[in-house]
C-alpha cells in the first residue's frame, strides 16, 4: 500500500503545483494585456471643474462616437480601471481613466496635482467628462468604483439626458463630504446598474436605496463576493461583472449608433 500512499501524494503535490503555475500564468497574462493596453493609450491632462490639473489616459479609437469615463475608488488610482478601459476600447469606446486630485501614484499611474478631497470628487469627474467630450464623443457613460461611483451619480444627476448610461461598483450613499440623496437619484434619467457584493454589506445597502429611490431604467445587481470597488473586478465574481458592465453599455450606450430605419417612400 505504501507505493500507493506514495502515487497519492505526487498527484496532490502535482495538483497544487499546477494550480499555482495556472495562477501564475494567468497573472502573467494579464500584466502583459494590461501592459499591451497602455501601451496603445494616450497621456493626457486637463483641468478639473475648478481648474486643478489631473492626470489621465485615453484608450480606443478617436473617431468612436460613444465614450466613457472610468472612475476610481478611495484607495486605488486609475490604474485600477486600465484592464476595463482596454477592454472596452477594443468594442470601439473611447475611454478615460483619471487620478482624482492629489493622487500621484507615478509610473504609468500619472500624477495628479492638488491635495486629496472627497468632496471635490465631482468637480474632477465633470472634468473628465468634458475633457472626454472635447475629444469627439457625444454620447458618453460614467463608471465608478466606490467613491468614485458616489461621484458618478451626483455628476449624472446634474448632466441630466447629457449621461446615457451609469454604473456604480460598491458605491456608499455617504463618503466624507458627498452624498446622494432621494432629490439626486429622483432627477438622474440615465440608465443605471447598481452593483455590489454579499459580504460587503454597507454597499449593498447603498445599491438598495439607490435602486429603490430610482426611475427606470435601473437594475441592481447583487453578487456573491466580499470584494469592494473595482476588486470585483479581478475577483471571483469579475467575469460576471464584465459581462453585466458590456451588457448594459450595449443596451444604452451601444459603441456604433443604430443606423436610422430608412422612410418608406410615398406612392407614385
């Protein structure tokens, strides 16, 4: 019995050796997609709402019609949204990601000027917006991670029909300065997904009063993970939140327009 004990235990070693060289390789892949992406990716800078200087890059096709702006959370940078603006770039998006004033992370993350501020948040994000819209799109989307999703809503509530679509990852009704109450969500008419996960309860609280508080169309969405902001992004539930962000940006904020259904002609 002992060879067997012996067989048994090579094939444990054996599994756990090819899992982690799976992991690593997927790692792998992923770096060098996210490097891929950056690489193709534009350096850009321009002013928040209140004319502080941030720092971002522009990924997908200048002429693309449709665009979206990539929000991040507190503890993260732009950085954080690089595999999702690449992604969404090769559907044909032109897409922004951003540091939030004071952060200045370096690198390929950019820098930022200013000091950190919540509350400015939706200054820079109505920033981004229009810098993204000087680029030539005229239909446009706002994503946003946590803090950066507070800002979404309060942005595209004030954007009114100007925001075709928006979407929240863990995003709180209340950080610090801001927050959206029932008057905001009552006048926000773009389409809206609210995502979140089982164990971090205090976001899916928020998606539950935002849903609840909101006019059509709306869908909340709530998964089974603890991750938060875009770490649901990468973590066990990622291939379903990709798959509900594309799913609601083909819906409202399609990449190419519908063509015009052409008039039928009068009779001779």
């Amino acid at each position: 019995m002992r060879p067997l004990v012996r067989v048994r235990q090579f094939s444990v070693v054996t599994a756990f050796l090819a899992v982690a060289l799976l992991g690593a390789s997927c790692g792998q892949s992923r770096e060098a997609a996210r490097s891929a992406d950056v690489a193709v990716s534009a350096v850009v800078t321009f002013p928040a709402a209140d004319g502080v200087e941030l720092s971002g890059r522009l990924f997908g096709p200048a002429d693309a019609s449709a665009g979206v702006v990539l929000a991040h959370m507190l503890p993260a940078d732009q950085s954080a949204w690089y595999e999702t603006a690449g992604h969404l770039a090769s559907q044909g998006y032109r897409v922004l990601t951003f540091d939030f004033r004071g952060y200045c992370p370096g690198g390929d993350a950019g820098c930022s000027r200013g000091d950190k501020d919540v509350g400015a948040a939706p200054a820079d994000l109505r920033g981004a917006l229009d810098f993204l819209r000087s680029e030539g799109p005229s239909r446009v989307a706002l994503i946003g991670a946590s803090m950066g999703g507070t800002a979404a809503l309060l942005v595209a509530s004030q954007e009114g029909d100007g925001v075709d679509a928006v979407i929240t990852l863990s995003a709180p009704q209340v950080i610090d300065a801001l927050g959206v109450g029932n008057d905001t969500l009552a006048t926000l008419t773009a389409a809206k997904l609210f995502l979140a996960g089982t164990g971090d309860t205090t976001a899916v609280e928020s998606a539950n009063f935002f849903y609840a508080a909101s006019q059509q169309p709306k869908r909340e969405e709530i998964l089974t993970t603890d991750d938060h902001g875009t770490d649901m992004l990468t973590g066990n539930q990622g291939a379903r939140v990709t798959e509900l962000i594309d799913a609601w940006l083909a819906q409202f904020l399609p990449a190419s327009p519908p063509s015009p259904t052409p008039q039928q002609g009068g009779a001779p």
